[in-house]
C-alpha cells in the first residue's frame, strides 16, 4: 500500500512539473518582442544597407511588425531572406532568453562597377562574385566603361553569373584582378577613377590628378598587375616630381620591364 502511495506521488510530481513546463512555455511564446537590435558588419566602409532598410524588407514580407510575440517569429524564414538579399554576404538570427532578439548582417563589398550599353550595369564584389546595383546605396568604386565590345545583350548578367567562361571572355577577370589591387591601395584608390576598355589598348585608366591617360593594356595575372602598378608607382615618384602633373599625355605600361612616356605636342 504505502508502495503504491509512494508512486502515485511521484506520477503528481512529475505531472505537476510537466503541467508547469507547459505553462510557462505557453507565457514564454505568448511573450511580446521588441524590435530586433541589429548589428551592421559594413566592409572597408562601404555601406550599402541601413539597419531600418532591413527592416521594412522583412515589414513588407510580414516577417516583422510591432509587438511580435516569440511564437510568431520566424527565425529560419528571415535568415534565408536576408541571406538570398542582392546586398548581404552572410545573416545570422538569434534570440536570446528574455525578450529581445538580434538580427546580425554582413553586407558585401562592390569593388567595381562594370558598365556596358546594352545590358544594366553591375557590379563586382571582393570575393568575385557578380551583383546587381543595390536600390538603397550607390557606392562610389571604380567604374569599368567600353565593355559593349565585349558584352552584349545575349550575353547580360543572368548569362553571365554562374558561367566562368563568359566571365573570361567579357574580361571579368582581369577587371577583378585590377580593381583587387586598386581597392587595396590607399593612393590609387583615391587616384584612378575610371578605366576604359578598347580593343586596341586594353584597358586604359583615367587618373583624379594629372592630364594624362595610363595605358594598361591586359591583366592575366596577379603579378602582371603588381608588376605595372609598380611601374606606375615609379613613374609617379621619380619623374613627375620634376616634370609635373600636366606635362604627358599618355604612360604606357604594356611592355615588359620598361615604361614608354609620351609628353604633350
């Protein structure tokens, strides 16, 4: 009898504790949320989202609104979004015990724009990855033109995302390559802010400072790249000191080991 007494207690217990549980999980998810607190991991400066831009993004899906509670929201749902967003490298969302939840996001980092008269523009981010102009911000990156010798309307950015092939034979590349290292300078960030393509001279930079054009001509390589820069940078410190900013009309880069300077008529 007193066996039986003793389990009858412990089937009350267990029950009462698993009747509390419920409970409280129902108040835990009936819980009202404050706004998300979100963290905005921008690269190298470059902005491209605001953490209220996120914000009416998930408003318009009815990912969001005031005074969510906790069984309502919808982690998995909102990261994916974030995740497949134009602008966003990597999303992370969590709660945490209480009532308040973090959204975290990484956006991308355009490092040129590439320009072409018969498809939209778009960009090139750090890790070579194509992406549509943002409709929240116009980052100002180096700007490829003349590429509608090499692009054409059959041949548009949906053609050319996922094919390696393309992207050699519209000079993505080499466009990535040169806008890498002029990224990653603090001089010639500031100082090429253009480059143009043609068939004859490859690509041909437009520098802020000087009344000169840089022909760069072809970027195969990492080192090819290093290795006109570097000319470039030579010329800079041991020529222009002496003859000035406007005195060339054009710096040749395109032969090996040597820099072919023509001075204005």
């Amino acid at each position: 009898m007193i066996r039986i007494l003793k389990i009858a207690l412990l089937v009350l217990i267990f029950a009462g504790t698993v009747f509390l549980l419920i409970a409280a999980n129902k108040k835990i998810s009936e819980q009202r949320l404050e706004s998300p607190i979100i963290e905005l991991n921008v690269q190298d400066g470059i902005s491209l989202l605001t953490e209220e831009e996120i914000l009416n993004e998930l408003r318009v899906l009815h990912l969001f609104r005031d005074s969510l509670s906790k069984s309502e929201i919808k982690i998995e749902e909102i990261e994916d979004y974030l995740e497949g967003m134009n602008e966003v490298l990597n999303a992370d969302v969590y709660m945490q015990l209480d009532n308040k939840w973090h959204i975290d996001v990484e956006t991308k980092r355009p490092i040129a724009r590439v320009i072409a008269n018969l498809v939209d523009d778009f960009y090139i981010d750090k890790d070579y990855q194509l992406m549509r102009l943002s409709p929240y911000a116009k980052p100002k990156i180096l700007a490829f033109t003349g590429l509608e010798q090499l692009i054409n309307s059959k041949m548009g950015y949906d053609e050319i995302i996922n094919n390696d092939s393309l992207k050699t034979i519209c000079k993505l590349d080499q466009i990535y390559r040169i806008s890498k290292y002029v990224c990653n300078d603090a001089f010639y960030n500031a100082q090429i802010v253009q480059v143009h393509y043609t068939i004859e001279e490859g690509f041909v930079m437009i520098p802020r400072v000087g009344d000169h054009k840089i022909i760069f001509g072809n970027a195969e390589s990492d080192e090819m790249v290093v290795d006109k820069f570097k000319k470039l940078t030579t010329f800079y410190d041991e020529v222009i000191p002496y003859e000035g900013w406007d005195k060339y009309e054009s710096i040749n880069l395109r032969f090996k080991d040597q820099i072919v300077a023509k001075k204005k008529e």
